[in-house]
C-alpha cells in the first residue's frame, strides 16, 4: 500500500519526463546560441600573440584589454557617427510615426484605409530595389555622402513601421477620451498634443528601441551612402577593421562587442517596457 502511494503517477511521470526532456533540448539551443558570443569574448580578451584558430574556444590564462583599447581608438569616431545618425532618426521617425498613427486611427476620411495601405506598402519595398534612384536623388539634392543623407534616408525607411506599431497602439485608447477633448474645445491635433501623446509612453518604448535597433545596425544603407571614412557609421567601420595583410582578430572581435553596447544597453534598460509595450491594447475589457 505504501509502495504504490509512494510511487510517482504514470502519467505524472510522463508529464515529468516530456518537461525533463523540453529543457535539455532548450538547453542544448542556448549553447548553440552562446557558443559565438563565447568565441568573440574569448578572442578579444587575448593578446594578438595568443590568437590562434587552433585554441580559439580556450578561454585566455592571462587576460588583456589590449583589443579593446586598439579598437576603441580606431573606432571612436565612426562610434560618434553611429550616435549622431541614430539619435535623429529614431526621433523624427517616431515624431512621424506618432502623428501618422493617431490620424490613422482616430481621425476618419475617404481613402483612409488605401492611403494606410500604401504608406504600409513601404515596408515591404526591399533595400536592393531602390539603392540606384536612392543614390541618383540624394546626389542631386546634395546628400550624398553624407551623415545627413543616411539620416533621411532611415527616416522615410522607418516612417512605416513606426506609423503601423503607433496606429495599433492608438486604437485601443477609447474614443470617448477624445470626445471628451472635443468637449472640453481641444482640436485635432490639440487633442493629440494633451491627450494622446501623455498616453503614448509605451508604444514610443517599442518604437525606439526598434527604430534604434535598425538604424545602429544596418550596414547596406551605410556603406553606400557614406563613402568617406570620416562620416561612415561603426557597422562600416567593423568591416574596415579586417584589414588586408594581417587579420587582428582580438582587435575585430572587441570592436563587435564594443558596438553591441548601445543596442544592449537599451534593452536592457527600456526592456521590460518593451515587453510592456509590446502587450499593450492586446486584451481587451
């Protein structure tokens, strides 16, 4: 009798061993997922006479920052490049996108739903298709080449999906707070101004970190637009890194890591807004 109360149940047993099972082969994806993020921390925490292919998953005995001081050294100017392209276009792309958003979702007209198509239709337009009349016309209007051009050009690129991801957000905000601004003798955009935007806190979390995300990391629109080193953002400069008769290793990977840093700290810092973000408007009553 106490044998089988002490026994585990059958089924319990097999639910155990499903679960059991789950985890090992999740832990088995996080490894393979770790697996180069180890690598690079390894490699650049190595001393250039300590690289070698043959010991690269050995964890270094002595450890040394010199990777991590060259590459910065190098990379400081295109790191400053990298903050002045993203911080302005994140924010007018977010501006736009937020204005977009609200006329989209809160303001009704004929044609609306075509004309949000269309500006949706953006963000399925791939980067190969445009990036011959996109260099004819930023050379025209004298952009080429330039921080300036590449900020316009993530802009209008990112204008779609913040406007998607802000009229989504919109929506769920009920029309009698607006009413109610209306009321009170607030117009369209007064309405927007002391009513929707006080509200807008966490859609805008989502927007620029997404934003922020793909602007820091693209590396198509940057190595044609800015042609000249003095203006080219980190992604350009990490390839630059590689040289052509020695490949300092320790010193490309501390420049990976040390161009991860900005993404990362902003997840890690806005990140359970982002999540918050995210479920925002995604249960209703």
């Amino acid at each position: 009798m106490s044998a089988s109360v002490s026994s585990p149940n059958p089924a319990r047993r097999a639910v155990m061993q499903r679960r059991a099972l789950l985890y090992l082969v999740l832990a088995v994806f996080v490894l393979l997922f770790l697996a180069p993020v180890y690598v690079l921390l390894a490699t650049s925490l190595k001393s250039f006479a300590n690289v070698s292919l043959s010991e690269m998953w050995v964890f270094p005995r002595s450890v040394s920052l010199e990777a991590f001081g060259v590459a910065l050294i190098r990379l400081a100017p295109n790191l400053r490049n990298s903050f002045i392209l993203v911080i302005p276009a994140t924010l007018l792309a977010a501006a736009l996108g937020s204005i977009n958003g609200y006329v989209f979702s809160k303001w009704r007209f004929r044609g609306a739903n075509i004309v949000f198509a269309l500006v949706l239709f953006g963000m399925f337009i791939p980067y190969q298709a445009i990036l011959i009349p996109l260099v004819q016309f930023l050379s025209r209007v004298g952009l080429y080449g330039s921080l300036g051009g590449l900020i316009l050009t993530h802009v209008i690129y990112g204008i779609p999906i913040t406007t998607l991801m802000f009229r989504n957000f919109y929506a769920e905000i009920p029309d009698e707070l607006l009413e109610a601004g209306y009321i009170d003798g607030l117009e369209l955009f007064g309405v927007y101004r002391r009513i929707m935007l006080p509200l807008s806190a966490p859609g805008l979390v989502v927007v620029v970190i997404w934003q922020f995300t793909s602007v820091w990391n693209d590396f198509l629109f940057a190595v044609t637009i800015t042609q000249r080193p003095g203006v080219q953002p980190i992604t350009v400069a990490l390839q630059n890194l590689a040289g052509s008769q020695v490949v300092e290793w320790n010193v490309q990977m501390a420049g990976a890591l040390i161009a991860a840093v900005p993404t990362l700290v902003i997840y890690i810092v806005l990140g359970k807004y982002f999540i918050r973000g995210m479920l925002a408007g995604s249960v209703k009553g």
